[in-house]
C-alpha cells in the first residue's frame, strides 16, 4: 500500500515542554488512522507539524516518498494535505462559500460565486450533506460548521485529511455520518488521520491506530488487532477501569428547587421556556440532550450569570432568583462552564492568577487592599498537586496548558472550596468534552466524591454513556423544556433517545 | 437660489473628499485588522510634502511624493504593529506626533529655503519664501459641468476625480474579489486565513501601506486642491474625523462616500453660519457632530447581531502570532 504521508525522528520543544520527541508515523493510502493520546500527549503539535503551522526542531517529512521542507500552510495544501483543526477555524461573518474558496488560487481575481456554488452543493450532495453556500457561518450548527471544515479541504482535493478531533463537538448522529463520510474518502483513495479520545470511535471507524505518550509513540497497531483495554492501558500506562463505579450516596433535603423558568438566548429569543427541577443533596441529576437545546442558559441562570425572564430558583429553599454570580459563589453554588478553555480562564494568566481568579478576594489571600501572594501560591501549589495538573510551575501561563490541564485548573478553582466551603451546588456543562480517558475517569471520580460529601450536582453532558454512568436521574431536554425525567433504573440509550425526537416531532 | 445650493454643494464635496480619501485606505486597514491611529500624522505630511514639491517641480511630482511617503510611513507602523506585534495605539499615535512635528519643522521658512534651493537650485527667489502654492486646477467634464445642480460635481480638480472612481472601486475589490475576500478573512479570523494558506502578515502590511498611501493622497489634496496655504497643522483633526468616518461608514467604502459628504456637508454649512453671524454659539457644537455621529455608529455595531451583519472586523487591533 503506497504511504502518502511518512514522518521520521520528528522532535519539537517548546519552553519547558517537548511536545514531540522522536516521533515516527506513517499515513497510507485508503486507510482511516487513528491517533490516540492523554490531553497533552502532543497529537495536535505533531498535527500542526505535518500541516506546515509549526517548524520542527529536528526530523523529516515525507510526502508520496518525497522528502519535503514545508514552510507554511501553504506548502502542505499544495501537497494536498487539508487540516480541520480542533477549534473551528472559520470566519463567522462570512458566507460558507466565501469560507470555502478562502486563498483558493483559481480565480484571477473576479471571484465566480455562481460557479463556486454549484460545485460546492455537488460536492457536499457526494457526502450526503445538505448545506446552502450562502448562509453565515455564525447560523449553522457545530455539526454544519464541521462539514464546512471538511468541504474546504476536500474542494482542494486534498487527499490527506487530518481532522483534530472533529467529533468532541458532534451528537451522536452527526458523529455517525462523519463516521460514514470517512469511510466513503478513505475508499476513494484518500489517507485520513483522525484524532480522539473516544476509544469506541477507534475500533468503530479506523484502521489503525497509533498511541501517543508523553511525547512519544507507544506503538502502531492494526485496529482489528486490538482492544480497548488494551488502547488505554497504552495511552495511560495502567490499566483503567470500565462501566459502573456507583457510590451510594443517601439522598437529603432538597438543594436546588427551579420552578417554571424562561430564561432568554444570546439571539434574543427565550432558549429556556418554563423548566421546573428539584436536585437534593448527594444527588446527580443528568441533563441530557443535543446541545444548543438551552442547556447552557438554564446552567448561567442557575449560576447567576444570566437574569431569568420569569420563574423562581430557589436554594435550600431560600429565593434566589435574579442574584448575581458574586453571591451564588458565597452561597456554595460552584458552576463549572462549557468550552473551559474559552469561558473559563483567562489565558494570559499564569496559572496561579486563574485558580484565585474567585479567591483573591477574601481572606487569608487578601486583606481588602493588598494580596497575599506567599498564601496563594503556597495553596496554588497545594491545588496542582490535589487535582494533577500537569503544568511547569504555578507562574507558567495558562494558555499553554493543554486542555486537559486547563479543565482541571478550572475544577480545582470551583471545587476546591477556598470560598464557601465544600459546594452545596455544582453545575458542570459539558465538563469532560475534549478530555482524554484519564483526565475524564478523574472527572467523574471527582463528582461521585463530592455526591458523597453531599453536594447536589447537575451534570449536563451530550454524552449518553456518561451520563447513564453517573447520573441518579436523568432530565431529558430539547426545545429549551423539559421533555422527561428518568430514573436511573429505568433510564437507557434508547428511552433517552426516543424523549428527545418526540420533542423534535412536536416541535416540527 | 440654485446659485446658493450649488456653491454649498460644490464646496461640501471639495471638504468631502478629504474624509473620503483618507477613510478609504483607513478601511483597508481597518479591515485587514490594523488600526492606522498615524493617520493625521501621514495626511499633514503629505501637505507639507506636496507644499514643497509643487513649488519644486509642479503639481504632478507633488502628488507622487506625498503618496510615497504615506506609503513609507505606514511601512513603519506596518513593521512595529504587525510584525514585531507592538500596540497598534500607541504605535499609531508616536506616527501622528512624528508626522505633526517632522512637517512643521520641513515647512518652516527656514529650512524650506534650503530645501528648495538642493530641489532646484535655479528656483526664483520669490518662490522660496512665499506661504502658498498654485492650487490644482479645476477641470470640467463636457455636457455634464453644465447640468445644473449636480453639474457642481463634475466641476472639481483631478483628485476629486480620482476618488469617484477609486470608491466603488475599492468596494469591488473588496467584496468581490479574491483579494478582498484574503483581506477581509485576514482581519476577521487570522488563524482562519493562516490555515488556509494566506500570509496574514503579509496582507496586513499591504493593507496598512494601501492606507498611508491615500492619507498622503488626502494629505496632497487638503493642501492643493482646497486650501493651498501652508500653516503647521494644516490638517487640524480631520484625520481623526476620517477615522470616526470610518466606524460610521461600517467599513464600506461605499457608505464612506455618504458619511463624508454629510461631514462635508455639516463643516461648509458651518462656515456658512459664521458668515451670517449666526455661528457664534455654535462652530463647537457642529464640530463635534462628526464625532457624535461615530459613537452612535459604535454604539450600533456594538449590538452583537448588527455586529455579525455588516461583517465588523473581529480582529482589529490584535497582532496574530502563530505558535500562541
Ligand atoms: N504554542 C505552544 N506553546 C507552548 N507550549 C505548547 C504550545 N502548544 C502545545 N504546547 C505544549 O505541548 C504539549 C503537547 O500539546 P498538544 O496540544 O500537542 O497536545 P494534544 O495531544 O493535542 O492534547 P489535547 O488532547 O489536550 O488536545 C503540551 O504540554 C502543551 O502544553
Ligand atoms: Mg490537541
């Protein structure tokens, strides 16, 4: 099988990290190949690498056999190599056409937007999706806007796809059609390097797999070849545990108690349309559901970050509605955001103004005037250690984390209690999206502690598996309500899924 | 009473054209991410510049070099703000001050003299002190100078010329074409770009330099074309005006068009006031409305869906970097 792509001895050092050392990997033709490894393994450096993005520090690229120097981005798409990176990379203001043809070098100048667009609706009809060239991107959904990913790279008819983990932001379903527009290019002749976490998307969709550790290749193997256990025993270095891991909480009072919420969207329109919920203490209530449903609204107006339209949120039965975040963080309620890396630091920080970023301002790290920076980076330090996160030093900046480090940064400011004590609320949306397997059983086994402790948590999550795992009930919501709550007992992948096209059909 | 509006008008586009031609480039800029905050400091250079060399070597050669030294003058805002990634504000205002002092001390009696003289050693002496230079000629266009009213727009000297045609063009290029589109990606989404193959540091110099070859433009045209004697500080704040133009004009060159011809507009009508004696109490009051305008410009493109609309740039004032 003639290899598109080979890489030899490929080393890459940033200050205080090697992010690649010594790395050999190898891209055939027709094969979709999985690259597997912990947050910070080096996947997306070596990726960048590969993409002309970064320089090397040491080693060689082959491309069709033919060793290549390449310089910039520019240099890998002329070798028909296409990157969808792991955060979208796309104009929002633009049109998906104008995104498309973005440095396309085949109109002199007069961009022909007529003929562009009836070769961009041919090539997305190809893959079975329906897409209209002249919408904004900031209009589509996750699931559209990675196709518009995909669709620039395939309109130069790259036959080296590397895609960074493309499904973290997908459902289910859109994962599965990826999944079948995969297959369909790798049959075609094209070479694919997927990046994931998810060990059943591997065995599901690839047909090797290479595993990353700390900078280096553990191994290559043939997917059919092995197994999950195996996989993670290779990523982490110890064997890890799957399925149930219940504790046993026993149920007290009731924490939260929301009634009849609407709660407005960033778009001006109510995302939240009368939602009623009770979570009690050492419970976790699921939220489950496609995202973009209002999740993340009904979790900011618990979390005091978003004034509600009407409703009442009541905690430990004292009326809190329309409270500021300042005092649901006094009052216990820890909120742990989406997409943490954006909303959840500040990246500039160094790492130990990030996990005060709530703290500084009570006492013993501040005395309402000057800060007490021995006290906080003494605590700091005490943090780093407690929830593992992988940094140089507590002075290192935030944004070079990676985004394992940085969840766990974050929990360790929410949960750790410097302020309020051991939280009586913890709202966590989508806290293992983007996270590798350890870094994910570390989540969990992070909630189920505090469930112990006696904590009421909300958990939202897109990911069934997860959810049936940890969850004592499960809140099905879709359309910005409630559609129906389960049971743990009686809850399983297909009621959940049925909850939610019910709710599709009413609404359509 | 026609004769009234007409000369209001005919003298509203001769001030028009000075925000027009400098808020043009400014959008290129703006547009691929660089503020150019040196834009007074560039047009009153170019006054000065085009002072000089009219009384050296004509008209033609004045204009050339005005548009040069934009050019060479925001290649140094270029180099600081997107390649070494410094502060696009501070380095833009250090550019105004250098512009304001560097033409006052060129233009002053003195030194002219002497560079006049290393110009064009067989210059007359009574051209080596004088204040003013000839002012561009006015040039009208067949059949359609005669029409009344809007006659007066086809009454006007070459660089008014040159920015009915460089308007719509440049809107052209910008929104329909493939450089355009480079542009406009390169300002919005520079990783975006980046990923796609386009030089971001590249387009963004271009870009920078296409605006401070029309603040030199602008510059040249203050001076030749509407009030062809020297003062320092000629320009007095219109290149801050072109760049509240700018925001009011949401990036558009064509809207620009409109925005300078009202800013024009309300400056003649002023003066026009004053004559009257009825301007007394109100020259600052008119004075701010250009700036008035703009923040209420601001304060529309601030609502987040009129943002995602009309496309404005996300990334202007951020340097890109790539491994970060
Ligand atoms: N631009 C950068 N500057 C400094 N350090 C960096 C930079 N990019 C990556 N690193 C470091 O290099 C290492 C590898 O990072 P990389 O992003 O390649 O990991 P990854 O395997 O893609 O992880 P994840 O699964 O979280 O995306 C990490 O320790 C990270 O902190
Ligand atoms: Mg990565």
């Amino acid at each position: 099988m003639e290899k598109l792509v080979e890489l030899r001895g490929i080393v890459k050092r940033f200050p205080g990290v090697v992010a690649n050392d010594r790395v050999d990997f190898e891209l055939r033709r027709g094969e979709v190949h999985a690259l597997l490894g912990e947050n910070g393994a080096g996947k997306t450096t070596l990726m960048n690498i590969l993409y002309g993005l970064y320089k090397p520090d040491e080693g060689e690229i082959y491309v069709r056999g033919r060793r290549v120097e390449l310089k910039s981005p520019r240099d890998a798409i002329s070798l028909g190599i296409g990157m969808v990176h792991q955060n979208f990379r796309l104009v929002e203001s633009h049109t998906v056409l104008e995104n498309i043809i973005l440095g396309l070098g085949e109109d002199k100048l007069r961009i022909d937007f007529e003929k562009h667009r009836r070769r961009i609706m041919e090539l997305a009809e190809r893959y079975g999706w329906r897409i209209d060239p002249m919408v904004r991107i900031w209009q589509l959904s996750a699931g559209e806007k990675q196709q518009v990913e995909l669709l620039k790279i395939l309109y130069r008819g790259a036959e080296i796809l590397i895609l960074d983990e493309p499904t973290s932001v997908l459902t289910v379903q859109e994962t599965r059609r990826l999944f079948e527009a995969l297959r369909r290019m790798a049959r075609e002749g094209k070479g694919i390097i997927f990046i994931t976490h998810k060990l059943n998307e591997v065995m599901e969709v690839s047909d090797r797999v290479t595993v990353m550790r700390k900078g280096r290749v553990v191994i290559t193997k043939e997917t059919r070849e092995t197994t999950k256990a195996e996989l993670a025993n290779y990523m982490i270095g110890r064997p890890i545990v799957f399925g149930q891991k219940k504790v046993s909480a026993k149920l007290g009072s009731i924490v939260l108690k929301v009634i009849d919420l609407k709660v407005l969207g960033d778009r001006g329109y109510p995302a939240i349309n009368g939602v009623s919920l009770e979570v009690r203490r050492g419970e976790i209530l699921g939220i489950a559901g496609v995202s973009g449903n209002g999740q993340v609204e009904l979790a900011e107006a618990i979390a005091g970050l978003r004034r509600p339209l009407a409703g009442r949120i009541l905690l430990n039965g004292v009326d809190v509605t329309g409270m500021d975040a300042g005092k649901m963080i006094e009052l216990g309620v820890a909120y742990i955001p989406p997409e943490g890396n954006k909303l959840g630091i500040v990246p500039g920080f160094r790492v130990v103004d990030n996990l005060f970023l709530k703290a500084y301002r009570y006492p013993p790290y501040s005395n309402n005037l000057l800060l007490n920076w021995g006290k906080m980076l003494e605590k700091a330090q005490e943090l780093i250690e407690e929830f593992g996160i992988v940094t140089p030093s507590a002075l290192s900046r935030t944004s070079s984390l990676s985004g394992g480090n940085i969840q766990r940064l974050i929990l360790a400011r929410e949960l750790s209690g410097i302020v309020g004590g051991i939280p009586r609320l913890i709202v966590a949306a989508y806290p293992t999206k983007g996270l590798d397997i350890g870094a994910t059983e570390f989540v969990h086994d992070l909630l189920l502690r505090y469930k112990e402790m006696g904590s009421g948590i909300i958990f939202i999550s897109e990911d069934l598996e997860e959810l049936l795992l940890l969850s004592d009930k499960i809140a099905v919501i879709s359309g910005g309500r409630i559609r129906g709550v389960l049971a743990r007992e009686e809850a399983d992948a297909e009621k959940i899924g049925l909850l939610m096209s019910e709710a599709v059909i009413q609404a359509g | 009473m026609i004769e009234w509006i007409e000369s209001v008008l005919g003298l509203t586009i001769q001030v028009g054209t000075v925000y027009l031609l400098a808020s043009l480039g400014e959008i290129y800029a703006e547009r691929s991410g660089v503020l150019n905050l040196g834009l007074e400091g560039i047009m009153v250079m170019g006054a000065a510049l085009s002072f000089i060399f009219t009384l050296a070597y004509g008209h033609l050669a004045a204009i050339l070099i005005s548009v040069i030294a934009g050019i060479l003058m925001s290649l140094i805002l270029a180099v600081m703000a997107v390649y070494m990634r410094l502060n696009q504000t501070v380095t833009g205002l250090a550019l105004t001050m250098l512009g304001l002092g560097l033409s006052g001390f060129l233009a002053s009696p003195e030194v002219r003299k002497v560079i006049l003289l290393a110009l064009n050693p067989s210059l007359p002496e009574s051209l080596l002190a004088i204040q003013e230079a000839p002012k561009l000629p006015e040039i009208h266009v067949p059949l359609l100078s005669g029409l009344p009213i809007i006659g007066c727009f086809f009454r006007q000297n070459v660089l008014v010329y040159v920015s009915y045609i460089a308007a719509p063009l440049m809107w052209f290029i910008l929104f329909k074409t493939r450089p355009g589109l480079s542009l406009r990606s390169v300002g919005e989404n520079p990783a975006a770009a980046d990923a796609m193959g386009i030089d971001v540091f590249r387009v963004r110099c271009l870009a920078t330099m296409i605006s401070g070859g029309f603040a030199g433009l602008a510059g040249a045209y203050l001076f030749l074309g509407f009030q062809p004697f020297w003062q320092e500080g000629l320009t007095a704040g219109k290149g801050f005006i072109a760049l509240s133009l700018v925001i009011l004009s949401t990036w558009n060159p064509l809207r620009a068009i409109l925005g300078a011809y009202l800013f024009g507009g309300v400056e003649v009508i002023q003066y026009r006031l004053q004559l009257f004696g009825l301007g007394a109490l109100s020259p600052y009051l008119l004075a701010m409305l250009p700036y008035l305008a703009a923040i209420a410009a601001l304060v529309a493109v601030s609502i987040e869906s009129v943002r995602k609309r009309i496309g404005v740039p996300a990334s202007l004032g951020i340097p890109y970097s790539r491994e970060e």
